[in-house]
C-alpha cells in the first residue's frame, strides 16, 4: 500500500469555456468534479498504474462529503480522511478551448483545531507503518503547524518507511531538514528554497539542506535528478498543449511506483515524464492518457551519469 497525504483536500471543479475573456460573460461548455489536492490526483494516477493507495488529509462539510463519496467510487483507493468541523475547499480552473489555457482559483480551506491536527497526527502513525512508501503533498491549510511535514517526514523515517515531499515555501524549507528521501519542486519552488535560478546548482544545494534526492520539474524542458546514485536529465520528446494542472502530481506518481517496484533511477525519471506528458492530454488533473504515456514512455531521453553517493 502507497500512502497519500493531502493536508488540504479539495473538490477540483473545471468548467470549459469556448475562450475566456475578462470582463465577459461565459457559457460553459461542459463541468467536471473530482477529489483535488495534490496528494487525491497522485493517488489516482497510482491507482491508474495498478498500485493500491490510501489517502488522508482532511475532509469536512458538504464539499468533503461529496469528495470521500467520488473517492469511493475510485478502484484502487482506500479513504482514510480524518474528519474536520470546517466545510473543504473548491478550487476552480477554468480551461480556455481556443487556446489550451488553464486559470486556476485555489479556496484557503478550512481552519484545522488543535484538537483535529492531533487526530490527524495519530491517524497518520497508525497508517505509516504498513506502508511501501508515503507521499506528503500540496500546501498546508490554515491552523496546520508551518513545520507539519517536518514532524511528518520524521515518522516516517522513524518507522523506515521512505517519504517524498512535494509542497513549497517554508513548509518546503522545513521539510527538507528533516531528511526525506525525494522532493520535487518545480523550478520556481527550487529557486525559493535555494536562491539558485541555475537548476543544477540548486538542486545540489537542496541536497546539502537534507533531501537524499531531489527530482526538479522544469517544465517543458523536463526533470532533472540528483540522487545518491547518479545525476540524470528526462527530457519528454515533445512539449504537449492542454491542461498542465496535474503534470506534477503525475510526476510524483511515477516517481512513488517506480520506488516501490524498485525501478533504476533513469526508468523512474523515463515513466514520471512521460506520465507527466499524458496527463497534459487529459481532462482533468489525477488522469492520464494512458495511450499516449505507453507511446511517449520508450521516447523519453534519459541522459546522465552514475556517481558516488
């Protein structure tokens, strides 16, 4: 079992619209909902992938009723939601037909108790140790401690369970001391946590702050790893148009199953690209075109080097 956390769940609504104009009224051309948060869109690529996945995080009011009963209706995926006294979040993207364009608004979410982070903190012990792997993903909601996936990587190390963290800002800048085995910022998110807009640079330096690898989205030009075992650069063979909200929840899927299927470090980079690619194709975020990832998957260039820890 692969265990998600999504400290701040949402109900992903997208509308699409024929072109989005400011200052303009819009008729929507088709709505979709689906459990959101980054950790619920890698769960669902993990289960896409054949992997079985248990989520947690929060959930509360009629948004997070509607989201855990999505969540039972998705194969593969156990609900594990701690329940909380304030309503979960929406966030609503907006997907410009003309263009390929998404706008995305992102709700605060709810403010979470004392009382309700230590339910979540027990619930969570509970679960780490019959995990393959943990992933700690998305932002912190309001209420949650800055240093929250800091004690969360900490309890996993402590229950030898590996941990990938995917979040930013000073929830990054914490996390990343206590030594989880794979991050995964995006490039602006790397250049915050180092000062270094050089993506090699910068992620030698998230090394020496505590990540044992650190795996960097750079867009379309594609991911470059650091790892104990070598440097490598995946580079997908072509830049795809469409919706990019999930690319990087698609990455840490692919990232989190190569893990545990103990995959060599240029397989994992291969299928997180090319996954990450396939999900630009798909309606929504936590989906993929699995088509276009089997095709794109034997394209990816994987160029790098092994080296000594």
């Amino acid at each position: 079992m692969i265990l998600t956390v999504t400290l701040n769940t949402a109900l992903d609504i997208t509308y699409r619209v024929r072109a989005l104009r400011p200052h303009a009224s819009h008729r929507v051309s088709e709505v979709t909902e689906r459990p959101g948060g980054k950790g619920l869109n890698v769960a669902r690529v993990l289960a896409a992938l054949g992997h079985e996945v248990t989520v947690t995080g929060f959930a509360g009011g009629a948004t997070g009723r509607v989201v855990q009963e999505r969540l039972t209706a998705t194969p593969g995926v156990v609900d594990a939601l701690v329940p909380v006294t304030g309503a979960t979040r929406r966030t609503i993207a907006v997907v410009d037909e003309r263009t390929g364009d998404t706008t995305q608004l992102n709700e605060p979410g709810p403010t979470i108790s004392p009382a309700e982070w230590s339910a979540f903190q027990e619930a969570y012990e509970d679960l780490v140790p019959s995990a393959s792997a943990v992933a700690l993903c998305g932002s912190l909601p309001p209420g949650v401690p800055v240093g929250a996936y800091a004690g969360l990587v900490r309890a996993a190390r402590a229950a030898e369970v590996p941990v990938l963290l995917d979040t930013s800002g000073e929830a990054l800048r914490r996390g990343v001391a206590a030594r989880p085995d794979i991050i995964k910022p995006n490039a602006d998110e790397l250049a915050e946590l180092t000062g270094s807009h050089e993506p090699l640079r910068a992620t030698q330096d998230a090394r020496r702050r505590g990540a044992r690898a650190v795996v960097a989205s750079l867009g379309g030009a594609g991911l470059l790893a650091l790892t104990p075992e070598g440097r490598w650069r995946a580079t997908p063979p072509a830049r795809l148009r469409g919706n990019p909200t999930g690319a990087g929840d698609a990455t840490v899927a692919g990232l989190l199953s190569g893990l545990v299927e103990r995959l060599p470090w240029p397989d994992r980079l291969a299928r997180a690209s090319a996954l990450s690619a396939a999900s630009v194709l798909a309606p929504v975020a936590g989906e993929f075109e699995r088509g276009a990832y089997e095709e794109l998957l034997g394209r990816v260039a994987v160029t790098g080097e092994v080296t000594a820890a």
